[in-house]
C-alpha cells in the first residue's frame, strides 16, 4: 500500500506539471512546409531527408507541398502561405526581378542527368527546325535544363524556330511525347527509358554538360530568413545530410524506396535508373555561386529580359553555407562522402 501511494504521488507531481513532456516535444520539431514544383529526382534530397527522420534529428517537422508549375509556386510564397520553396534557380530569378523579397541559401541540385528524347524520324539536331517542346512552365526548372542543353548544342530556339508547350510536370511530358502532343523533350534518364521502349531515341545527352551549373534548392522570404536563420540553417545541414545518405550505398534499397514512392515507377528498372540519376545531380556543393548563377541569368534573360538586371548578391545569402563550412559541418560531411 505504501508503494501504491508512492506511485499516486509521483503521478500527481507529474500531472501537477502542465504538458511538461509536450512543450519539449514542440521544441524539438518545429513545422515547416516546403513548396515545390519539380517532382522528379531533384526534389529526392528532401523526400529523403523527411521519410529517414534527418529532418527530425534537427527539430524540425518537414513536409512538402506540390504545387503545379513555377509561377505558381512563387505565387505560393508570395502569398506567405509558405516561407521556403525548394526552387529552379530560373524562378527565383524571375521573382526577384519582379520585385520579390527571397534569398537563395544552399543548392544541391548541380548536375543534368537527361536524355533530349524525340520521335523516331528526328533523326539529327537539324531535324529539330520548327519542332515542339514539352515544358513544364516557361521558366521553370524542366524549361531551365532543356534551355541549357539546347545552348550547348549551339541551338538557338528563336533561329531554330522551335515552339515550346506548357504540358505538366516530368511524367505528364514523358506521356505527352509518347502520344506525339510533343515532339521532344528533354527528360530524366529514368523517364528518358519509358520514352525508349516506346520506340522514341536520344539525340544528346546532358549528363555531358560542363561548368558551373546549380539548378534547384532551397530559398525562401528574405525577411524569414534573416529572423530565422537557425531554423535555415537546420534545415540545410538535414538537406545535406540526406544528400550524404543516398550516396551511401548500403542505404541504396531505402532511398530506392523513397524514389518509388514518391514517382510512382511501376518497373525496377526505371527505379534503379532514377536512383542512378539522383546520385549523378545531387551534390554537397550546396554554395550558392555566382558564376553558376550568372550562366541562369543569362539563360532566363532571353524570355525575360528584367532578368539580366536583377542584383544577384541582393538574391543569394551565401552566409549559411558559410557558417556550415567554418563550423566543420560541410567538410565533415565531405569526409563522410570520402572527398
């Protein structure tokens, strides 16, 4: 009886301490709401990062919201329904020439793994004269690779006369080449082989690109990240960390997992395709650099030429990825890498 009181006692205290355990419970994992528009493989850092709890191991509750195209996902943050996006870095040029208040802080999205696929009787660059395009958005991050490739393949698409169609995200373009509302597109090696056994071929390959390219990450209102730049920087530090995890062979049938999820691939093939193409374009040069960025700026600039004004170091907030490195965080996790 005397040890039943004794448990009534600490059950009282305890009750007697207002959702002691809760409020700690609410530190510890603060919610945050990502908006994205590129559902493809870029997007597979975060994917990674909130289905393996590393977003958790910093406190932070993250989820992501897909939102349609680029315009609209700028619209989203805009409207401060959300206070970070995870964005082409096209689009948040767009949106700081039109007069919004973001910063970009950390990119991790540095390679193109993409076939240009096209119909059969496309047999040569020349043959692309007057052919149309399927996009994502004008502008957006689908738009942005196709947009580099062509420039690397010395394709102007004003000479060339080429057209370009908003059809829908990546798998939405992958159908519309196969049913012929497209004639090329410029798709991820995993969709890139829907293409190919459809019958449809590569005519170049953009995993040959050289140069500083940085393509999609993380960004967010200026305001917000200035008054929460703790909150930033946990969130870059699980976003790299995720980028650590899916290099790392033994997690490959986990980040696979997560790949076939959350792109809904039907054959194993397709996923082992797009695990290889996650491993190619996701890096731990999350630096926002300006030599990369410059090479979007002039890209963007030819569909919107307030593009090629827009001050660059107004837009990237280069100081979190800084406090990574002198802190130890980014080159231990290079070392994790073996770099």
């Amino acid at each position: 009886m005397l040890f039943l009181r004794k448990v009534w006692v600490w059950i009282i205290i305890a009750a007697s301490i207002p959702n002691a355990s809760l409020a700690v419970s609410a530190q510890a994992d603060e919610k945050m709401l990502v908006a994205y528009a590129g559902h493809n493989e870029t997007a597979a850092p975060m994917w990674v990062g909130i289905e393996t709890g590393l977003f958790k191991k910093k406190g932070l509750d993250v989820s992501m919201l897909r939102i349609g195209s680029g315009p609209i996902l700028l619209a989203t943050l805009g409207s401060g329904s959300v206070q970070v996006i995870y964005s082409a870095s096209s689009s948040a040029i767009n949106a700081i020439s039109g007069g919004m208040r973001i910063n970009c802080i950390a990119f991790p999205v540095n390679r193109i793994a993409r076939h240009l696929m096209t119909r059969k009787e496309i047999k040569s660059l020349e043959d692309l004269r007057g052919k149309m395009f399927g996009v994502q958005s004008i502008g957006g991050g689908v738009w942005l690779q196709t947009m580099l490739l062509l420039d690397h393949l010395n394709i102007d698409p004003n000479k060339y006369q080429l057209k370009i169609r908003v059809v829908g995200d990546t798998a939405t373009i992958t159908q519309a080449l196969i049913t012929g509302q497209v004639d090329a597109a410029v798709l991820p090696y995993s969709f890139s082989e829907r293409a190919k056994r459809a019958g449809f071929h590569s005519l170049a390959d953009a995993g040959e690109l050289k140069g500083a390219l940085q393509l999609t990450g993380l960004c967010g209102q200026r305001d917000f990240i200035l008054q929460s730049r703790d909150l930033a920087l946990r969130l870059i530090q699980g976003m790299v960390e995720a980028v650590v995890f899916l290099h790392d062979p033994k997690n490959k049938a986990e980040v696979m997992q997560v790949l076939k999820k959350n792109l809904r691939f039907e054959k194993s093939e397709d996923t082992e395709m797009s695990y290889n193409v996650l491993r190619k374009v996701a890096t731990l040069e999350v630096d926002p650099g300006l030599e990369a960025w410059r090479t979007t700026q002039r890209i963007i600039s030819g569909v919107n030429p307030k593009a090629s004004q827009a001050d660059l170091n107004q837009l990237l907030d280069r100081s979190l990825v800084r406090s990574l490195e002198e802190s130890g965080f980014l080159p231990e996790m290079r070392k994790r890498l073996g770099h």
